[in-house]
C-alpha cells in the first residue's frame, strides 16, 4: 500500500524500518526535516525501488534551522519531493512565524523555478498561510497537505487550489479527522503513516500500517477495501506523474 509521509530516518532502528516497509511492499515516501539529513536519509533508500526521499526544512524547526536554505538549494535538483516543509501556527512556535514564512516561500520558489516538485506539506494551525503562500507560487508543483486538520471551508478552498490529502490512521481516528476525509475528492486522497510521530497507543506507527487507512477509508466512504485499494494507486500514479523525473539517481 501507501505510506505517502514518514519520516524513516528517525525510528529508533532506520535500517530496520526500512526493510520492514520494503517487505512489507508499502510505497513509502521518506520525509526529511532538515536538509543535513539529505544524504543520510537517502543513502536509507539505496536499491529499494519503491521508497522515495522527500528534502525538508520542517516548520518546527525553521527558526533554527533557516541559515541551511542554502544548502536546501544546493540538494533541490536531486529530488523531485520536497517534504516536509510548511508552516505550524501552533502557540509554542509563533516566535517562529518570520522564518517558517521565510523558509516555507524559499523553498516554493525553488521549486516553481526548477519546474515544480511534489510537495508534503505540514498545515498545523496555519492553513490560511499555507494556501496563501500556495496562492502565491502557482508552479510551485503538486501540494499534498499531510495530516490536514483546518476548518471546512479551509479544506474547501485547499481543494479549489488544487491541493492534495495524504490521511492516517492517528488522523483518521478522531472524528474531525473523519469528517474531513470524508469530504476529500476521492481522487485527491493518499494514505500515510506520519510515523514514528504517530502511534498507536505507545507504539509508532509503521508503514506497513497504512494498510489500516485503508480500512478505515472503506468505513468512512462507505465502499470496499478493493475500491479504495484501486482509487489510492490510480491516486499515487498520477501524483507521481504530475512532476518529472529530475536525473536517474533522483530521491
């Protein structure tokens, strides 16, 4: 299945991670929140045909970490993901806001000047931002707002912009969670994991549990788990379509 936002580097046990999700046969894109883990993370994916690397400056750690745009540049041509970037208006980063803002439009004009990318996006408390930015940097690429959690008419105007949806199992559990996968268009809906961040209970969520979204989404969308199955890889094909390859060693 489909783990479209994980972050594989920081399980307690990576290499471990990995091969369980590779078995698994789950298509996992491996997030980073910070461009120093570029390299590390994607040497995690070396021969693993169906994990994909993300480069990311997470918005959490913007404020410290907004003097590594550079070397966000620097990696951009080897990606055609950028994740997780974005912006958290949550009150223990409102300090922040300046240079999630700064960090967040950068790496959108990196993309739109490079011909786009596929884009997962943290949205936390700071919807309206988002899409504004969105709004701003029309060829930024394909936005897939992971884990979305803004109002109704917030997810109204994110799907009049044409974003995307990644959900998951800890999303999927609260029932703002499944009033808004239910209101998602089918054909803008992926699964994710969000794990090692998201549990089940005091356990990290694997990749291999967004076989459990799946399921979840059957219940929500009041269909089977083979329609849902066929509506997430028709899903995943055209996102993966929406921007080129950028070289043959790409993440």
């Amino acid at each position: 299945m489909i783990d479209f936002h994980c972050h594989l580097d920081l399980y307690s046990d990576p290499p471990l991670a990995v091969e369980d999700a590779d078995r698994a046969g789950i298509y996992v894109l491996s997030v980073t929140t910070t461009p120093k883990a570029w390299t590390r993370t994607l040497a995690l994916s070396s021969g693993r045909t169906r994990i994909r690397t993300a480069l990311g400056l997470h918005p959490e750690l913007a404020g410290d970490r907004v003097s590594e745009l550079p070397l966000f540049e620097h990696f951009a041509t080897q990606t055609k993901y950028f994740g997780e970037i974005g912006l958290d208006g949550s009150p223990q980063f409102r300090t922040s806001q300046e240079a999630q803002t700064k960090v967040f439009r950068a790496t959108l004009q990196f993309a739109e000047r490079m011909g786009g990318r596929i884009l997962s996006i943290h949205s936390r408390r700071a919807s309206d931002d988002v899409l504004s930015s969105l709004a701003a940097y029309p060829n930024a690429g394909t936005p897939i707002l992971h884990w979305f959690s803004g109002s109704q008419a917030q997810l109204r105007r994110a799907v009049a912009q044409g974003c995307w949806f990644s959900c998951g199992p800890a999303m999927l559990r609260s029932p703002n969670g499944r009033a808004i996968a239910k209101a998602i268009p089918k054909d803008k809906m992926l699964t994710e994991t969000d794990g090692p961040f998201a549990l089940e209970g005091t356990r990290p969520l694997q990749p291999a549990d967004s076989w459990r979204a799946v399921e979840m989404l059957a219940k929500i969308w009041e269909t089977s788990r083979d329609e849902v199955i066929r509506n997430l890889r028709q899903n995943l094909k055209m996102v993966s379509a929406s921007v080129s390859d950028v070289s043959p060693a790409a993440g």
